[in-house]
C-alpha cells in the first residue's frame, strides 16, 4: 500500500529534477528545508529522525538535494521526506512538505477491532512493517 | 485494508534498485526523448554553416563584463587575461552546442596567491558576479570562510561544519582566505584533514553547483599543495596577484577617493606618489589596504583643517591637500618601528 502524505501526495513521486524545482520555489520563499526520515509508516507517526539540521541561509537548490542524497545513501529503505518551515507567522509553520523516498516494497496496515465492555468495538491500524525491530523493516529478505 | 504488492513507481532515484522499474524508467525517457529529439535537430547547424561570432558575444554580454572589470580593476593584467579566456570559452562552447557538441563544464576552481591587499577578496567578489553573468554559477554570490568555518572542535563536528558552509555556497563561490591553515603539518590528528577531504569530494561532485576558490600567500600555499596533492591536481586556475607599482596605487587611491565622494588636488598625487614610495619601503605594506588607510587619515586630517577655518564651500569639503597628507608620520625623518605609520 502506497503511503501518502504531505503538499503533493495525490501526485506520482517526484523526480529530482522535480523535487529541485520546488525546493528552489521553497527557497525563493524564504523558508528554510529540513530533511527527516522514518521506518515507521503509521500516519500517526508525525515524529521522524531529523537528517542533520535544518538549512539555513541556502541560496541554491542543489545544497538540499546533496543532503536528501546522502540521506537516501544511508537509509535505502526508509522514507525520507523534505519539509520547509515559513517563519514568518512568528512561529515554526510547515509550509511545505513532500516525500522524496520510500521503500520499494510497503506491505500496508491491517485493521484489528478490539471488543471492549459494553460490546464498543476500538478500531487500531497495524503496520506490517513494525512486525520487524526498527532498522530492519523494508529490508529486502 | 489489505496489503498488496503495489506496481513499481517511476520517479525517485532510489527505485532504480528494483530493475524492473529501471526499464520501464528508461522506456519512459526514451519516449521523452522522441518526442523531443525533432526540435532539438531543427535548431542543430549544418555542419558546413558558419556563425556569427561578434553577434553572440553582443547577445551574451561578453564585452560589457570584461569592459567593466577593466574599468573596475587597476592592473592585475592576468586576472583579467583569464576572465577574457573563460569569456571566450563560454562564447565558443555555446557555439559548439549548436552544432551538436556538447562539453562538460570547465574545471572552474581556483587559487589566488598574493601579498595581502592585493585585491584576492575584490576580485573573487567580482568574480562572482561574472561567472554568474556568463553563465557558469547559477546564483553568484560569495561565502567568504576561513579555518574557523570549517573545522570544528571535536571528532564528528567538523564534518557537519563544513558540510554546512558548502551548502551555503551552493550555486554561488566558495572563497577560502588563508586555505593553508586547513592543514596542519606539525599535528596529523588536527581536524582539518577532514575538511580538506570533503571539500575535495565536493569540488570534483558538484563541479555544476559551486567553485571554490582558495587565497593566501605564495609560498605558504606551494607547502600546502604539497602535502595535499589531490587538492592542487583540482585546481585548474592558479592566479598570482603581483604588488602594485606606485602608479597602479595611485591610481586606485584616486578611485577610493572618488568612491568617498573626495578628490585629490593635483599637488596632493605627486605627495601621495612619495608617501606610496616611502610607505613601501616599510615594513607591514598592504598594497590597496594600506592605500585605503592613508585615504581614511587624510580624511581625518582634513576634517580637522576644515574646522580651523570659518567658512568652507563645497570645493573645500571635497578636496584633499597635500598638507592633508604630510602630516604623516612616513614623512618623519625619525620613524621608529612601532605604532601604525599609514
């Protein structure tokens, strides 16, 4: 199953000519990007690991994609998303945030219902992925 | 919700593990390509067509950048011989491409050895803005480091420091004063190896995205590329910033002055010819630098002569008298060695 999130996820994923072109739009703006990533796919889930700091004072696109690369060098089989903060409100807002890697293979959620007392069914989403110890989920077995 | 196998998406670099989607990648570029190759042919010359050279440096504004370096720039006759050469690569590459050759960029990076106020700084700021101009940076600005920006504290912080200065200079010039410093001959273990590796790294993997360019001393600098052969073998252009003749002094003293808003009296040039000859004859000469002192205590010297008069006109307030400059301590017989003498 194809996890989604974020500013473009009705569309196919980017490529990095692509995810160039909106960083400079981010940068154009003013707004500074960060790179996060993750193994765990829950929508919930909104705390990734943080790929170094976030960049300040950039002037050029190819400074954020050297970062996304050597992100996806080290984690091949995690997510990997850009965000850029507008700190203009007076406060951290995320303007804009994409994914830029995923897995090659996401097996999904399953859907457990729990039965409570007076028969209240709770709903949970359960990843397959998590079925693994952080590190090694969406390796290729 | 089920889990099926999703097909294999186009799109990110890092789906090229997976060789089927590589093939359907490669299959789609193709395509791409069809669809545009008829256009690109269009535009392509002849091989036997001949091309008007004058037109497209008029098109490209060669002629104006390398008019307003030699305006902008005294002497340095060889900075701007390379600047006309790039110019000239970039006007012929162009040309080239209409025909169907493509080249890869030139190797772009460069050292500027020099005494100090020779002008390393000015002209990698101008730099900058004329490599963007012709095409070769994308943005043109310039981030001016030295050792401190670079190397950290402790194991694992100079990685990120540096990583960090050169995602600033992305698109733009990566200026480094006094690059010698990076290494450290009497402490193997000093930190500033680290740095040295990733910048090589950096300028041989994003040749496109930034130029660097390292400044300092003649002599301290042949030391450096000896003990760092990768770095010298990545440095294309070597410029060497000769010192300044009295003339070329006096010739930017009158472009500093004019910059202020001040004018020499033309006595004052032939004083200021002597005060250059005796002032270098001194220890601790900063060519420009020095110049550009003398220019701030004939201003200092005139303000206070003004004051002793009653009225000034605006001739007055704009023109420096010799007397402005004989104050001097340079024109003192008995000049010890302390204290400034600009």
């Amino acid at each position: 199953m194809r996890i989604t999130q974020g500013t473009f996820s009705y569309l196919p994923d980017f490529t990095d000519e692509e995810i160039t072109a909106q960083v400079r739009y981010a940068l154009s703006n003013g707004w500074p990007l960060s790179v996060e990533f993750t193994d765990d796919p829950h929508p919930r889930n909104i705390y990734w690991e943080m790929w170094a700091l976030p960049m300040f004072d950039l002037h050029d696109a190819a400074g954020v994609l050297m970062e996304v690369n050597a992100c996806r060098t080290a984690y091949p089989n995690h997510y990997v998303r850009i965000n850029a903060y507008d700190a203009s409100p007076g406060r951290q807002t995320v303007a804009l945030s994409f994914i830029v890697q995923r897995p090659a293979e996401e097996p999904g959620f399953r859907l457990d219902r729990h039965e409570g007392s007076n028969r209240q069914i709770m709903y949970r989403a359960h990843s397959y992925a998590t079925e693994r110890p952080s590190g090694e989920r969406y390796r290729p077995s | 919700m089920s889990a099926p196998t999703p097909p294999a998406r186009l799109g990110f670099g890092m789906n090229q593990r997976s060789p089927q989607s590589t093939i359907e990648r490669t299959e789609q570029d193709n395509g791409q390509d069809n669809g545009q190759h008829p256009a690109g042919a269009e535009s392509l010359l002849p091989s036997d067509a001949v091309v008007d050279l004058a037109a497209l440096r008029g098109e490209l504004g060669i002629d104006q950048v390398l008019t307003d370096v030699e305006q902008e720039l005294v002497g340095l006759r060889q900075v701007k011989a390379r600047l006309a050469e790039l110019a000239a690569l970039l006007v012929v590459d162009r040309v080239r491409e209409r025909f169907g050759v493509r080249t890869q960029r030139p190797n772009l990076h460069m050292c500027f050895t020099g005494s100090p106020g020779t002008g390393k700084t000015t002209v990698a700021m101008r730099m900058a803005v004329l490599l963007n101009r012709l095409g070769y940076l994308r943005r043109g600005h310039l981030v001016s480091v030295t050792r401190d920006d670079l190397v950290g504290q402790y194991v694992g912080h100079t990685a990120p420091k540096t990583r960090e200065v050169i995602k600033r200079a992305m698109g733009g010039l990566l200026f480094i004063d006094e690059a010698y410093y990076l290494y450290r001959v009497d402490n193997e273990r000093d930190y500033g190896q680290e740095s040295i590796e990733i910048l090589l790294q950096v300028m041989e993997n994003h040749r496109d995205d930034l130029v660097v360019v390292l400044a300092g001393y003649a002599d301290r600098m042949d030391t450096f590329f000896r003990s760092n052969p990768g770095m010298a073998s990545r440095i294309a252009h070597h410029i060497d910033f000769p010192d300044y003749s009295v003339d070329e002094l006096t010739r930017i003293g009158d472009m500093m002055a004019a910059e202020l808003g001040y004018a020499f009296a033309e006595e004052t040039r032939v004083v200021f010819q002597d005060y250059l000859r005796l002032r270098r004859a001194q220890p601790r000469f900063a060519n420009a630098r020095s110049v550009r002192n003398a220019i701030e205590r004939m201003r200092l010297r005139q303000a206070a002569r003004l004051l002793e008069q009653k009225t000034v006109d605006y001739t007055d307030l704009r023109t420096l008298l010799p007397v402005d400059l004989q104050g001097s301590r340079v024109f003192q017989a008995d000049v010890d060695d302390s204290g400034d003498r600009d």
